[in-house]
C-alpha cells in the first residue's frame, strides 16, 4: 500500500517511514512528499527539463513570469518550445507558427537562441556529471542518468540524490526539470512523462506489468504513426494486448521491430545508459519567407546553414562524415538526400561543397519552403584536421581560408567576415565587416 510506502521530501531529500509524520517532512515541514514502495531501491533516471527554451527566455526577462510564450520561427515557421501557459490554449512543438498564434493571439513569439540554450544545456550537462559519470544526454536538456553504486559516494540513495540535483538546476540555472525513476531507460522515460513540470514520478518492478497494461502501444519508444496504424489495424491497441502476443510471432508479422515490442511490452529494456555516444548529428534549417524554385536562391541560403554547423561541430569537437540535405516542398512533402564525405571533415566549405548536387538534382521545377543541412557519422576531429590539411589545390586552399576566417571571427565577432555568397539578396557587410569569395 502507497500508505506505508517509505517517503521522500522533495524540497530537503529527507528519506523516511510514514509513521514519522503523516503529511509533512519531519525535517523541514515540506508538504512536498513522493512516496513510493521501491524509492529506495531504483536507480535508472530520465531527467527533462520543463519547456525548457521558453523557459530560459522567462527566466531571462521576468517580465514574462505570467504570459504565454512561443519560441519559434517567422508566421511559416514552427514552434521549437512554448511555455505550459501557451500549452493550455492548445500550442504545442512543431505546430505551424500561424496556427500557434491564432490558438493563442496573446502570445509573446520569441525568435530561438540555440547558443544560449547550448550554453545552459552544457551548464546543466556539468550537473549532472557531477552526480553520476553515467550521463547519456538525449538533447540539450534532457539525459539519462544511471546512479547505481552511487549510495556510497553520496551517502544518500539515488532518489534523495535525484531530488537534490533538479534543486541545484532549479538553483543555479533558473529553470526547472521533471525526474522519471525506474529499474530501465524504458520506464524511466516514460515515468519523467506522467507529472509535469516540476514532477517527479517512478514505475517499480512490482507494478511495471500492470501500469503498462492499459496504455496505448504508441507508447513504446520505437512506434511511430505508420506502425501504430498498423498494429491497431491488427487489433493491438494496448500494451497489455501485445503482450499477449509470443516475441516469435511478433517479429514474424513485424520483422526486427517486433522483438523490441516484445520485451518493452514486458517492462524489459536491456539498454544500458551510455555516456560515451554524445550527438548523432548536428543539424540546422530554415523556412523561407516565400516558397521559391530557383536554384541558385536555395545555394545561398544552403551556405549559412552549412556554417552554422560547422561552427557546432568546432565548438563539440566534432567532425563529419556523412551530409544530408533536408528539402519541405510547398506541398509540405519532406525530402532527404545523403552523401559520405571521404574523410570527416568540420569545414562549411566541405559540407557546402557535399549538400550541393544533391540540391542541384532536386531543383526540378518544384517550389521549396524549407532547405536544412545536417550531418552524422560524427568523429574525432583531429583526424579530419589533418587530412583537410593534407589535401591538395582548392581542398587545402579551402581550408587555410576557412581557418584564417574562424580566427578573425574569434576576435572580431560573427559578422567580422563573410563569404560573398552569404550576402543575400544584395546585401552589404556591416560596419567594418569583410568578404571573402
């Protein structure tokens, strides 16, 4: 019974029996109370922080403490974050920003500032390593974190050491976050989910089977619409309904996917928390102001882009080896096209130089609102150093150039200098500012 289930403060960390005092912490009086029969025992953690864009800008400017708030492009953009106050009048991520301030006409629509998210995701990041060396970061504010064996370090069971490390971040970086505790990742993700924000929730072993019966299959991480669709047609709308199906048939009907289904559905997620895997790629896009066909148009946005990653590979220490080219048309069809570069590279001019036939083989007549760059295969850079470096004529050229830029950036500021190319649609460089060709 939850009743005599030990009891954890979630403002001091206080671990302690029921019977001590019934509704309020014996050591500080916080009403604040989580109490659970395996607290003591669950160390799988999924920590994510609440609207965490939205409330970065909140945090910036308290002046927006009690208003709805968009983080999002132009009116043909999409919502990258909104505060829950926006969410209740039904914006939500990846909504059309014209439909998002027509949902909430109110709303105060601020442009994102990834650098400043990075910059406190990284802060946060620190947080948590400092708690456990087992951090697998998911995103900029959200992780997996494993605090097993950590009883001893901390003097304190994993859930104390959970509840005083969300009230650091709350402390020191301004914002809040919301914990799921498990035995898996699994589970541990899908408890972070059930309160919100601020919350923190846990799913045993002895309740695991019974909690994922009635929830519906799209909640297993891996099932997507199309699968979901599928499984439903196929009369598996729950969880406890595909449990009921043996693993061997599901991977007969579903292939590969199917063993996964199989054991989540049974509460079993053998994955360990990883630190090592870092990002899978770096990425930017942008929608345009108008839908346009032309090809040289959609080449000059292409080049921001591709240096706008490869400053976040610089600044991650990371290199690439493989480019995708990321298209919307006007119909709102998404279209990707990839290449592998021969070596890891972090030079934009590399990456320019890989998206652009793939551009250029797209261009057939069709009208584009959106054209992104993205990169994986990610790498240790020194290798990629050198062999820019060691390439011949315009590679290595190319690369002295890019460098040469990087530095004058580094003491002068972004707009320092520029590339021709990135002047778009006549415009001039800034008060002392540079092109290069």
């Amino acid at each position: 019974m939850a009743e005599q289930a030990p009891r954890l403060c979630r403002d001091c960390a206080a671990l302690f029996e029921p019977a001590a005092a019934p509704d309020r912490c014996p050591g500080c009086g916080s009403p604040r109370l989580f109490s659970h029969p395996e607290v003591a025992d669950l160390a799988i953690a999924h920590i994510d922080c609440d609207a965490f864009y939205a409330a970065v800008e909140k945090r910036d400017n308290p002046e927006l403490a009690n208003k709805p708030v968009i983080v999002g492009g132009g009116r043909r953009g999409v919502v990258s974050a909104c505060c829950y106050i926006a969410r209740t009048r039904g914006v939500h991520s990846a909504m059309p920003m014209f439909k998002a301030v027509k949902a909430c006409p109110d709303a105060v629509v601020i442009r994102p500032d990834m650098e400043k998210y990075q910059r406190l995701g990284r802060e946060i990041r620190g947080m948590m390593k400092d708690t456990t060396p087992l951090v697998e970061a998911l995103s900029v504010d959200e992780a997996f974190l494993d605090l097993s064996g950590t009883e001893a370090l901390h003097r304190a069971a994993p859930a104390q050491t959970l509840v005083r490390l969300v009230k650091r971040i709350e402390e020191e970086a301004g914002v809040t976050a919301s914990v799921g505790l498990s035995y898996n990742k699994f589970l541990a993700k899908t408890a972070s989910d059930l309160d919100k924000p601020r919350g923190f929730a846990a799913i045993g072993r002895a309740e695991a089977l019974d909690f994922l019966s009635p929830r519906p299959v799209s909640s297993i991480w891996g099932v997507g619409k199309s699968l979901r669709r599928r499984l439903e047609r196929d009369g598996l709308k729950t969880i406890g309904q595909l449990r009921r199906i043996d693993e061997k048939e599901l991977i007969a009907r579903y292939g590969k996917i199917g063993a996964r289904l199989a054991r989540l559905s049974n509460g079993r997620d053998a994955r360990a928390v990883d630190p090592s895997p870092g990002a899978k790629s770096i990425s930017a896009e942008t929608t345009l102001a108008q839908d346009t066909k032309r090809a040289d148009e959609l080449a000059r946005r292409l080049w921001p882009l591709s240096e706008k990653v490869a400053k976040r590979l610089k600044r991650q220490e990371l290199a690439a080896a493989g480019v995708t080219l990321k298209l919307k048309t006007s119909s709102f069809r998404i279209i990707t096209r990839s290449r592998t570069l021969p070596a890891p590279t972090q030079l934009a001019e590399t990456l320019y130089q890989a998206a652009l036939p793939l551009l250029e083989d797209q261009c057939d007549g069709r009208s584009f609102r959106l054209i992104g760059i993205g990169t994986s295969r990610l790498a240790d850079p020194p290798a990629s150093r050198q062999t820019d470096l060691l390439d011949s004529g315009r590679d290595a050229s190319a690369a002295e150039v890019e460098r040469a830029m990087d530095a004058v950036r580094e003491k002068f500021g972004d707009p320092a200098i520029r590339k021709g190319r990135s002047l778009l649609g006549g415009e001039k460089p800034g008060p002392g500012g540079r092109t290069s060709k």
